[in-house]
C-alpha cells in the first residue's frame, strides 16, 4: 500500500522533475530546483517554432517568468484540485502510450500484410458446420468436417455435400461457391486460410466465431478495382411510374448539362441526393461484389474520365463518372487496412503481445498462491456469487500478482472487474471467470508503474509530460489572474476606461441597438404595432414572452460593413439580406452613433488592454514573491 502511494505521489509532484546524473541544477525558484535538461528542451523547441530567433538571454528571462507563473499557480493550489489531477492523468496516458512497450512493428506486419493480400482476389467455395456449445462438440463438428473434406478428395461433389450438409444460410442461391472475394471482406482468421491454401487445393478445417469452415480455392486474379463518382437521384419509396419518370426527367437534365460542359463535382454536391454529394460524389475505390448492378457493370466498362448515361438501379437514377482503375496505392488503401485492424481480432493480437512485452519490461510474476486459495474458498462456498465477491475479494489485500521489484497489487482491484450478478455454481468454471479478469487489472497496474519508470529514465517524455503539466497550471493561473478577472472586474474596466477616454475614439461612424427579425411579415407588423403602441424601451422582455421563437433580437454596436443587417436597415447600403427563418426585420431601438457613449461600446479593446494592465501588475508581484536564482556556470553550458 505505500509503494502504491509513494507512486501516485511521484506521478503528481516531484517525479516530473529531471533526476538524471550530471543534469546540474540551472535555477532555482519558489524552492523548486529547474534543470539543465528542461530547459535545453523548452529553449531548442521554442528556437525551432520562432520565426526571429531569441537571443538566450532573451529567453532565459521568458522562462523565468514562466516558471514563476506556475509557482504561483502551486502556490494557489490549482495541481491538487480534482478537475487538474483527472485532465493530467488523462494527458499522461496520451503522452505515455508512443514510449511504452506497444510493438509497432507487429501492427505494420498486419499492415503490410493486408496490402499485399489486397493485391490478389481469391475464388472460393465455402463450406459450413456450426458451432457447438462446448469445446468437446465443436471438436466432433472440426472431426465431421474433416471426413468431409476426405469425401471431396475421393470424388465426392462438392456442391452435392454442400447443399446436404453444410449450415452457410447463402447456400439455397450459391451452393458455396462465394465467387472471387479480396482482402478486408472476411474476418481475419478467415482471411488467413483463404489467402495461404493455393489454387486448386482444399484448406484443412478451421473455427472461427461464426462456425466450423472449410474453403476450396478455385483460382485468384490480380485486383482491380474502380475510383468512380456519380450523381443520383433516389426513388421515393414505394414509387410509382409517375414518381420514376419525373425522377428520369431530372437526372436527364443534369446530363444535358453535363454534357454542356457543367463541372461534375459541381453537379454533385448541388444536385446529388446521396451521401457522397458533399464529396462531389466521390465513392472511393471499389471492387466486383461491391456494388448493386448494373452499377457495377457500367462502372468497370467506362473508360478512366468517362461520364455515363443515366441508369436506374434499385435506388433511382445515377450518372458515373470513371476517375480510373486498378489497384488503389498503399497510402489510399492504409486508412482503411489500419481501421479493419483495429476492428477485428488483429486488435486483440496486438494487445496481447504488448500486454506480454510489458510483462516482461516490468517482471511480473503471478501469485502462486492465488489459485489454490481461489480452489479452496470456491469449493467452500459451492458457487460464485454476490456474496462470495463480497466476502472473499472486495476488501481482499491477498497479492494478485508481483512486478517491479517489491511492487504487488491487491485481489480487491479485482472487485472493479466482476459482474456482481454472476452466479456460477462450478467451481472450475468460477476460478476460470475470476483468473480472465486478472489481466484487466494487471494492465492498469503496469502502465501506471512503467509511466513512474519512464520519468526517472526517459528524458524526453519526462520534459514532454513536465511541458503539459506546466502548461495547464499557467493556462489555469493566467485565466484567473488576467484573461477572466479583466472580463470580471467591471469596476475596474469602468474605471480604466473613464482614465483613458481618449484613446477609445473612432474614425468611422458606428450602430448602437437592437435589430429584430421575424419569422414572416405578419409577426413583423404586429411587433410594430406594439412598438408603436407602448415604444421600444422597455418593451424587449414582453416581445419575448409574447412571440417566443417567432422572433429573434439581436443587440450590436457595430460599424459599416460588419453586420449585413446593420449596413441594410441603418447604413442603408446593400441588398436586403436573406436570413433563413427569419427574413423580416427591423429596427428595434438605437440608431448611428459617431463615437463611444460608454464603456460598454468598446468593452473588447478595454478589456484587452486592461489585461495587459493586469499582466505587468502580476510580473511586479512574480518578481517579489519568486525570485530567481540563476546558475551562471550552468548557464554557460547551454548547447
């Protein structure tokens, strides 16, 4: 428990810091000891990101003020708020994942495997058996496949057994034959067989989550695929002839204009009602069985920029545009080989070796003792249960694994993990249950100590993850010190304008009021009658509660040519605006103004300048309170 401790109070305060031998202390602040290794970090990275250059002793002084800011933002306390700790730690694991164990290169295998798959196309016949309900008779389903698969090669039609035995629901139109299929369209253990049983041959049986399968390979051909875009014009459901033709008409307009000259693209996005219309109708690649017919067939027979007549498919009515053929490159093709890897049981491929490479980095070491203890209080118990959770695990610090060198972590983080409403009456069954959960909490449990190990030995992530730390407690001091207290201290903003009047004057005229829109010209004039009857002043809260949503207001103090409805209605420049929902307006209250009436008019630029008030305010104040002391021989060995 206080190796536990002591690593969550490394991770949020002092282990930030650079521990590396002959990382001299540069400066001092508040206490706190700066090190040569942070600052070469920040100074380099500020260098690459400047466009002019600092001087060191330019940004020596930048980053004294800086690290001043964040004291004083410990000294508010702001790093131990509760909203601080959970965006950190949040911010930790993002930052921490790119230096962990995770092994990219198993990723790329997959990546680069899926590439090279996508190049061929494969014909198969498919053969189906179910599932069973236990591994013994899924066995008995792998054993009667095989005797099948030994009928095949001794003569027996294929189609025959198919259409007697197999469990494929696609058997009745295909008899198994699945045609040429191509990488991404199966599962990935599927895949795998189909891509490594060659041509001619029949693959030995094999599971996956679906059934028991068999595959024949029948031939493969180099793929070649179709990057086309196209216009549609849908059906409305259930159509009648009288709908189609008027749905004909329209796309046969469109291909007049088409071939006018009209840019495609254009045409799509204007006239498209499918979801590729804001793409220009771009569909991406595609290959056979990808799509309806005779989508597919116009598709493939175009020539690469060629437009198609209009035709109708189920949906309605397309144009086809051919952009080209064959096979897309590696960078088209990797976005959606890296999302099917992340979606299938590649992820869990990943996973495990990453969880099994940090059991390594970290030493970890199963509790022998679990299981017998496990074995025992289950036997005792006769079942699992709510109360067996509760009365064996929930408050249990029997170790659950070891890591590090004296680091465990307790049985009780396993409470987190288990379904309090399971109830298995098999013992074996039960410690299997609660074993399968044991890695959920060992991963947890071994990210956080690696983090803690790659502050005190990896120095980038420790100056990366210090840089974040930092940056959200000035971020935070700076909102409270300057940014939101200028905008709050309306006392002060009112007085710093009355001290500087003069320089808030403008050189154009401005329009100070209330512009009202109205959903229609009934509501308009009737708003206008009440205007007339009981005057604008005072008026603005009735308007609301009486039109609600039939009206809106819109209060501005802005000058010709930044509000399209002040230059119509007040500058009187300009044609009438179209404002959809609400196209009628008028004038509320105000009118032109030639230069401020209150602070309020210019409340923007006071407050900016305010701030900067506020900011030289607190520097004075940083300098008093946090004074540097700075290490001029370490100074000196700056690269």
């Amino acid at each position: 428990m206080k190796a536990k401790l002591l690593i969550s109070s490394l991770l949020l305060g002092t282990v930030i810091l650079a521990i590396a031998k002959g990382d001299p202390v540069l400066m001092t602040i508040n206490g706190k000891d700066i090190k040569l290794s942070e600052f070469e970090y920040l100074y380099h990275k500020n260098n690459q990101q400047q466009i002019e250059k600092e001087t060191l002793e330019q940004y020596v002084e930048r980053f004294v003020l800086y690290k001043q800011k964040v004291a004083d933002a410990e000294a508010a306390g702001i790093d131990t708020t509760k909203a601080f700790k959970a965006e950190f730690e949040g911010y930790k694991k993002d930052l921490a994942a790119p230096y962990m164990t995770e092994d990219t290169s198993y990723h790329w295998q997959f990546v680069t495997e899926a590439y090279e798959r996508s190049k061929k196309e494969i014909d198969i016949d498919h053969f189906m058996l179910p599932l069973g309900n236990s591994p013994e008779e899924t066995q008995v389903y792998l054993d009667r496949m095989d005797s099948i698969r030994t009928c095949i090669l001794n003569g027996d039609k294929w189609e025959t057994l198919v259409d007697q035995y197999s469990s494929d629901p696609s058997k009745p139109r295909n008899h198994g034959h699945y045609g040429f299929i191509s990488s991404g369209m199966f599962p990935y253990g599927f895949e795998t067989e189909v891509y490594n049983t060659l041509p001619g041959e029949i693959s030995k049986p094999f599971k996956t989550q679906f059934g028991v399968h068999m595959v024949r390979v029948n031939q493969t051909r180099d793929r070649n695929d179709v990057h086309a875009k196209h216009i549609l014009k849908l059906f409305p459901k259930n159509a009648t002839e009288e709908q189609k033709a008027q749905c004909k008409a329209k796309i046969d307009s469109i291909y007049a204009l088409l071939k006018a000259g009209a840019n495609f693209e254009e045409m799509a996005q204007k006239e498209s009602e499918d979801g590729s219309a804001r793409r220009g109708g771009d569909l991406g690649w595609f290959g056979r069985g990808r799509m309806v017919q005779p989508f597919e067939d116009i598709a493939f027979n175009l020539a690469d920029g060629e437009i198609s007549e209009p035709f109708a498919t189920q949906f309605g009515y397309h144009i086809i545009k051919k952009v080209a053929h064959g096979l897309p490159s590696f960078e088209e093709l990797r976005p959606a080989i890296d999302n099917a890897i992340n979606r299938d049981e590649r992820a869990k491929m990943i996973r495990d070796r990453r969880m099994n490479d940090l059991k390594a980095k970290c030493n970890y070491r199963p509790n022998p003792e679990l299981d017998p203890f496990l074995t025992k209080a289950l036997a005792a118990s006769g079942k699992l249960d709510s109360a067996f959770i509760e009365q064996n695990i929930k408050g249990s610090k029997m170790p659950l694994f070891f890591f590090g060198d004296k680091q465990s972590t307790p049985m009780r983080e396993l409470y987190s993990q288990l379904n309090l409403k399971a109830l298995i009456p098999d013992v074996e069954k039960a410690k299997e249950y609660i074993l399968s959960k044991v890695d959920a909490v060992a991963e947890k449990s071994l990210i956080d100590y690696n983090a803690v190990e790659l502050v005190n030995t990896n120095p980038e992530y420790r100056n990366l993850l210090n840089e974040y730390r930092d940056g959200m407690l000035l971020f935070e001091i700076s909102n409270r010190r300057v940014w939101k207290a200028a905008g709050r201290d309306t006392v002060g903003l009112e007085q710093y304008f009355a001290a500087n009047r003069s320089r808030y004057n403008w050189d154009e005229p401005h329009f100070k009021g209330i512009i009202l829109s109205a959903k229609n010209d009934s509501v308009l004039e009737l708003v206008k009658a009440d205007v007339m009857k009981f005057g604008a002043d005072t008026l603005t809260d009735a308007l609301h509660n009486k039109y609600g949503n039939d009206i809106r207001m819109e209060r501005m103090v802005v000058k010709q040519g930044e509000n399209n409805l002040a230059d119509y209605l007040a500058f009187h420049v300009g044609d009438k605006p179209e404002r959809k929902g609400f196209p009628e307006f008028m004038i509320l209250q105000g009118g032109i103004i030639y230069q401020p009436e209150e602070m309020a008019d210019v409340r923007g630029a006071v407050t900016s300048d305010y701030q900067d008030v506020l900011e030289q305010n607190w520097k004075q104040e940083l300098a008093r309170k946090y004074p540097a002391k700075i290490n001029k021989k370490v100074l000196k060995k700056v690269k």
